[in-house]
C-alpha cells in the first residue's frame, strides 16, 4: 500500500512534462518560462526549492537532537527573513533590473550590471562546483529515507531519482519545474500534515511528549536549545543564505510583474511556515521516538544522525501514510535538484560556452549543452553522495556558505544600491569565497573538524561580501555601465 501514492506522483509528474515540453521554444522558455511565471506558481516553485529531503532527514533530525524545540527558530528564520524580507526587498527589484539588463542567470547579471568578463567567469566556476555537494547532499536524504521506508538499496534509490529529475527536467526545462513543484507543494502540505499528526498520536499528545523530552534531555525544551551562539549561526545561514543563492534567485527572474511579486511574498512566506516549523519541530522529538538512542550506521558502526527521521517515521506512522510522507521529502527534493541542476548548467552552457568561448553559437546548440550539462552535473553529485563519510548537515552548510557567500554581497548591493561597482563586486566577491574555504580549516581541531565550523563559516563570508562589496566600491572611483543602449552612471530603474 505504501508504494500507491509514490506511483501517482511519479505518473502525476510524467504528465506535467510532457505537457510542458510542447510550450518550449526556445532557450528562453527553457531557462525562464518566457519570464511569463504567476505568484502561485513562482511562490511554490520559491518554497519548494527552499525545503528538501535535507531539511527533513539532515537538518531536522540532527538539529532537534541536538536543540530540540529550539530548533523551530531556523524555520521561523527561513519564513520571515528568506522568504518575505528576500521577496519584499529583491523580488520585483531584480524581476526589473533582469529585464532591463536582457540577462537569465546570475553571471550574466554580474557581467552586465558591473561590465567584468572576469566576475562572470569566477560566478559560473563558484556556481557549477559548489553547488555539487548541495545537490549530493538532498541525493543522500533521499537514499536514506527509501532505504528505510521502502528496503531500497541507498545507492539505487540515488540512480532513479536522478534518472527521474533529468528525464522531467530536459523534456520540459523551467516551465516543468514550475508545474511540477507546484504539484510537489501540495504533496508536501498534505504530507507534512499527516506526518505531524501520526506523530504526535503515536507520543500521547504534545504534553505527554514535551514531559517525555525533558526527562532525556532537559536544554532541549528551553527557548534556546542551551546552545544559542550555535543555534544562531544556523538561522543566519538558512535564512539569509537563500539570498545569494542562484536558484533562489532565478525565480525573481521569471515572475510574470509586480502584482504576482506582492501575492507570491504572502504565499511563499506562509509556506514556508508551514513546511520550517513542522519539519523542525517534529525532528524535535527524535529522542522520545528513538528512547534516546541514535541511530548506527549498520556498516560503520558509527551513530548516524541522518537516520533520525527516517527511523521515527517508521515508527510511527501506518504504511499508507508513510507512502505519502516519503513522497512529501520526494517531492520537496527534486524540486530543488531540479532548480540545482537548471543553473549549474546554464552558468556553464550560457556563461561560459556561449558568452565567452563560443559567441556565435547557436541557441539549439545552446540548449543541447545544457542538457548534457544537466546530465554531466548529475553525475558528479551522485558520485560525492556515494560518500556516506560526511553529514548531510555538513555538505550543505558548506555549498550554502561557499556559493552565497560569493555571490550575496554583488547581488544584493548591486540589486539595491546605484553606487556598487566593478571593484567592491569583486572584492566583495573574492572576500566570500576565501573566508568560506579558508576558516573551517583554521578553526578545525582533533576534536571539531572543518566540518564541525562551517555554519558558522558560511556566515562569517555572508558578512564578509556584504561588507566589503560597498565599502570598497566607496573607496573605488565610480564606474559607468550600459543600460538599454546609453551609458549611465551605475544605476538602475530598480532603485
């Protein structure tokens, strides 16, 4: 009975890509829908990508463990600062400032808006590597939960989900992510419902399994989970990291004006809501539905705290609700892998092939390489997934914290401020990206890892590109750029 609600969604989503693939026409369609996308459609699509298996096996099952009901800010977090602050200040701003530069990707906005090859190149690079471990990260939540939930050997259940994103993405490019994720964020409301529910039935209700959590672990009823400072650099990286993150971002870029932008806020923000707090705080409960005990990685050894989820589902849920819930975590992660996939190859294929190596290329061409950049971007993440060795938690803080770290300070600043230019974007830039790769390694220890620090790594570089980019593009002489034919100082109508 659990495998009937994975069969709809899989056939569900079969038909959405078909039907997508006869409105693409051109690149533009694939990569943006014709930039003619609505506020439920953006919104979800916004959501979706946000929240993925990570959040759901990674994040929440290690994060409650360790912080318990605590662990509910990140997901407050994501909804007031990543999703409505993120769509009030940079949605229409960048839905404007995109048309009128004619770009599609985040490279090509740092090549027009600051006139530098050299930042482009740099973004395209940062974009297409770092994102991997991203990517392989929701692959290994994925192999978790179906090798829990459903016996499948971990590294098969990564092959068909990949499988299963590529062929839906290539038939029908964004405007199939965009209907699909709009079907995956129903799934993911009905499932994260359900699962809440069977939950709490399975504890007694919440007070009996508040009482039962603070008998195993008193910190992990308290406002702050007894470790704030740690607590706090999550919530930073979570909410605002989606900032400068390219398939975030991207969404802005395709939302049909204005008016979808204000109705899409409301919607994405209350989503976001929904899915952060319930994923959080179910996870909270990890100790009472396992006695305490951490999963083991039966290979290993080694406790493994990305089973934590996994295995409270299994515990508390019937089969035919556990089919839904495991097709809620489905949808929610090839949502994003698809987002994923979508501007690793585009910043390859558009940025690098067709904007630097290859001009005259043309736009057929273009689009087959993205393809096979899909495929080739694929690949790559699975490999670094069949690597059980580093937490889920681990893998995406670091992909977070490299990418919007590079990219959070010349975007946002660039998006809202006239007076950013070429050398605060670059130094902004570069200031990101060796804070990001350079101080997990400086504060690793025998005891705490490199990967223990990057969390709090991601956020020192966040704070880095923010505050270096206007501090050196006011120390810099001011730089002229070219908007819809003339040249302005740098400026846009979006100010």
């Amino acid at each position: 009975m659990k495998w009937v609600f994975l069969v709809v969604y899989i056939a569900t989503i079969a038909v959405v890509s078909v039907i997508s693939s006869r409105k693409v026409k051109n690149l533009d369609d694939f990569h943006l829908g014709g930039r003619s996308i609505g506020p439920w459609l953006s919104a979800f699509a916004y959501g979706t990508t946000y929240f993925s298996s990570v959040i759901f096996v990674g994040y929440a099952g290690k994060l409650g463990w360790n912080f318990g009901t605590a662990a509910v800010w990140i997901g407050i977090g994501n909804a007031l600062l990543g999703s409505a602050l993120a769509w009030q200040l940079l949605g229409n701003k960048t839905r404007k400032l995109t048309r009128e530069l004619k770009v599609s990707t985040m490279p090509e906005f740092f090549e027009k808006r600051y006139d530098s090859k050299a930042l482009k190149i740099m973004a395209a690079l940062v974009i297409f590597v770092f994102l991997t471990p991203y990517s392989a990260s929701v692959y290994q939540g994925l192999g978790y939960l179906f090798e829990s939930a459903f016996g499948i050997p971990f590294e098969v259940c990564m092959l068909v989900m990949a499988g299963v994103t590529l062929c839906y993405l290539l038939l029908g490019g964004y405007m199939a992510t965009v209907l699909t994720d709009f079907v995956q964020g129903l799934f993911m409301i009905v499932g994260v419902c359900a699962m809440m529910f069977f939950l709490f039935k399975n504890m007694g209700g919440l007070g009996s399994a508040m009482e039962q959590l603070e008998a195993y672990a008193p910190a992990n009823v308290t406002l702050f989970g007894g470790a704030p400072l740690d607590l706090l650099w999550l919530v930073l990286l979570t909410s605002f990291g989606v900032w400068g993150l390219p398939q975030m971002v991207h969404k802005f870029y395709a939302i049909k004006d204005e008016k979808s932008v204000k109705a899409g806020t409301v919607i994405s923000t209350l989503f976001a809501l929904v899915i952060g707090f319930c994923a959080y705080f179910a996870g909270a409960f990890g100790r009472v539905m396992l006695s305490n005990q951490v999963p083991v990685d039966a290979a290993t050894g080694l406790a493994n705290y990305d089973m934590i989820i996994p295995q409270m589902l299994l515990a508390s849920t019937p089969e035919l609700v556990l089919g839904l819930i495991v097709v809620l975590i489905l949808s929610a992660s090839m949502s994003t892998l698809a987002s994923l996939v979508m501007v690793s190859s585009s910043a390859i294929a558009i940025d690098l092939f067709k904007g630097v190596l290859f001009k005259n290329m043309k736009e057929n061409r273009v689009k087959l390489w993205m393809k096979l950049l899909c495929a080739a971007f694929v690949v790559i993440s699975l490999v670094i997934a069949f690597q059980k060795d580093t937490p889920i938690v681990s893998l995406m803080s670091f992909s977070w914290g490299t990418v919007a770290g590079c990219i959070l300070g010349p975007y946002v600043m660039g998006v809202l401020w006239k007076g950013t230019n070429r050398a605060g974007a670059i130094a902004g830039f570069v200031a990101g990206l060796v804070v990001s790769l350079a101080l997990p390694f400086l504060l690793a220890t025998p005891e705490a890892p490199f990967t223990a620090h990057t969390p709090f790594a991601g956020v020192m570089a966040m704070a880095a590109s923010a505050v270096v980019t206007p501090v050196v593009s006011l120390l810099a002489r001011p730089q002229s750029v070219k908007l819809q034919g003339s040249v302005k100082q740098v400026h846009s109508s979006a100010d």
